[in-house]
C-alpha cells in the first residue's frame, strides 16, 4: 500500500514541477496530454488498484481522483496565466465572433470609364482601343504635326529606346518609338481601318512629362470621341459635348467654350467645366473639326466628308462627378480614399 501511494506522490511533484515550466500555448497542450489525456499519467494511476487488497481500493481512488481534480484546477488557472502574458495578436478566443470579410471594389477611375462609354454607348458610339507604345507617324505625322512643333521635342515626350543588335537606338530617329502622348493614335488607327461613316469613343491611358501638380501627373487617361460623316459641322461638335456635360454633371453644369489651335483640328477649341469646389474654371480638353490633312493621311476623302473630334481628361471629369479636390490621390493607393467609392 506504501509503495503505492507513492507513485502517486511521485506523479503529483512531478506534473507540478512540469506545469511551473510551461511558458506557451504548446507545452499546456503536451502537459495537459502527458497528465489529463485519456492515456495521460493520472488516468495510468488507476491500474493500481490491482495491486492493492480489496478493502484499500477505496482510499487508492480516492486519492487519484482528488490528484485529478487538483491537476485539473492548477491547469486551468495556469492556462490563463499563460495566455494573459501573451502578445494580443498570439491569443486565439474561439468564442469570439468571426471577422466580416472586407469586399473589395473597381478602382474610381475605372468606374468613372465605364459610366463614360456607357453614355457614349446610348448615344451611338463603338467603343476602339490601340496601343500605348507609338510609333512617330500616328502620335505626330499622322496628325499634322511636323518634326519643328514642340509637341515633338524629346524632352515632352517618353521615348523609348530599341536594341537592334547593333546598339540601342538614340529613340529620336524617324519610326521611332515613344509612349503615346494622346488617344487621337488610336483615331488614326480607326480611320485608316474603317471607312466612314465612323462614330466612336476612345478610353485609355496616356503619358507626358509634366510636373505634378493638383491638376497634372505624367500619365493619365483620356477619352477620345472621333465622329467622320458626310455634312458632320461645328454644330454636331458642340451639340454632342453639351449633351454629354449636361447628361453626366447635371443641366445645371457651367460649360464654355474658347477658341484654340491643335495642329489636327481646324477650327479648334477648349472645353472648360465650372469647378464649385474650387470656384474656377477647369478645361476638360480640346475639340474641334478634324483637319483634312489628317484625313489625307488615312485615305480619306476631304472634299467628300467631314468629321469632329474632342479628347478629355477623364482624371478631370471625376473630379469634377466626384468632387475630388488633387488629381494625385487617384495614384497614391491610400486606402482611406478609395473606401470612399
């Protein structure tokens, strides 16, 4: 009976002197095994009983039951302690109600894009996109510009230079190659594919090197419209933008516009929209009648059709839609702005 009872005192210091030791969440789960399992140390006591008389197996029992209950007690409190000198992020609550999975959405530009060709689809147009790699004959010579314009100077545009093999390319000889400066490439494109009657929109990213600024960044998106018909006027022009400022801003918008010179257009003009948040104009783009050396150039017929076109920020545009008030939060990624669409 001795010898018996000492087992179980042995077992009794020993899970004390293995408890005080736990230090994580890991070592209280091989302690709580090793001593409270089903095969754990004090679950192993009751095989004593066989080696007891019959009239001392109560007493035996009795004191395995109470190391249980002991062991048990001391754990538990020794479970808290352990989790209450954790780190928050360690310590797992099951009981806690599960976190509601954020849902991400469409980026505001691209929201704003689809809003636009959506209005542009109603009003009759295809929907045309090319590439943003140009060559020189569809970013300026295509469209009237000649190799003095400034447009063209290498330091207002992003050229890239080509390794032939034979060394790179300086990126300003003729065909050279340059990230496009304005959608109307993709005019150009459309044109010397399609015939007239032509009516569509044009979305799409576009790059300059201006300095940032509330109103500028280096690359932004334009939508393009381009319309070529016979007995297309000024008249259809203006008619068109002032249906769009009013359809997407609302009829009380304030739109004008003011006379210009682009090199593709003939007569030409500005678009400006009323910003209320900032108490002053701001130009959407330019717009104009498509000049008939650009219509030469696509094989089209100048003396047989006529066409307009406007090309406008869409940076601009949701500005003004969404009343944001620096064009550079659209790049900047910060979470608390883009929740807010």
């Amino acid at each position: 009976m001795a010898d018996v009872l000492e087992q179980i005192e042995a077992v009794s210091r020993q899970a004390d002197v293995d408890l005080a030791a736990v230090k994580n969440p890991a070592e209280l789960e091989q302690f709580r095994i090793k001593y409270l399992g089903s095969k754990g140390e004090i679950k192993g006591l009751m095989k004593l009983l066989g080696q007891v008389p019959k009239e001392d197996k109560p007493a035996v029992g009795q004191k395995v039951n109470a190391l249980q209950d002991r062991v048990s007690s001391a754990f538990e409190a020794h479970k808290n302690h352990v989790a209450a000198g954790m780190p928050a992020e360690l310590v797992e609550d099951v009981t806690e109600p599960g976190k509601k999975p954020e849902l991400g959405n469409r980026h505001i530009l691209m929201t704003v894009i689809d809003e636009l060709t959506e209005l542009f689809g109603r009003m009759g147009f295809a929907i045309a996109e090319g590439p943003e790699l140009e060559d020189e004959f569809h970013n300026f010579v295509a469209l009237n510009i000649p190799q003095s314009h400034p447009a063209r100077d290498p330091l207002d545009n992003y050229y890239v230079s080509i390794d032939s093999g034979e060394g790179r390319s300086s990126g300003f000889e003729e065909n050279s190659l340059l990230l496009r400066t304005q959608t109307s490439t993709v005019q150009i494109r459309v044109m010397e594919n399609q015939k007239p009657p032509i009516r569509v929109v044009i979305p799409g990213r576009v790059y300059r090197p201006d300095t940032h600024d509330d109103t500028h960044l280096s690359m932004f998106h334009q939508l393009e419209a381009l319309v070529i018909d016979e007995g297309v006027t000024m008249v259809d022009l203006k008619s068109t933008i002032m249906q769009f400022v009013h359809a997407y801003f609302g009829k009380e918008t304030k739109v004008r516009f003011r006379p210009s010179f682009f090199p593709f257009t003939e007569p030409s003009a500005e678009v400006d929209v009323w910003f209320e948040d900032k108490q002053r104009w701001v130009e959407l783009g330019g717009c104009g009648m498509v000049h008939p050396n650009v219509l030469k150039a696509c094989n089209i017929d100048p003396e047989k059709y006529t066409g307009w076109a406007f090309g406008f920020g869409i940076e601009r545009i949701a500005m003004r839609k969404y009343a944001i008030t620096d064009i550079r939060y659209f790049v900047e990624n910060d979470i608390r702005f883009l929740r807010q669409f």
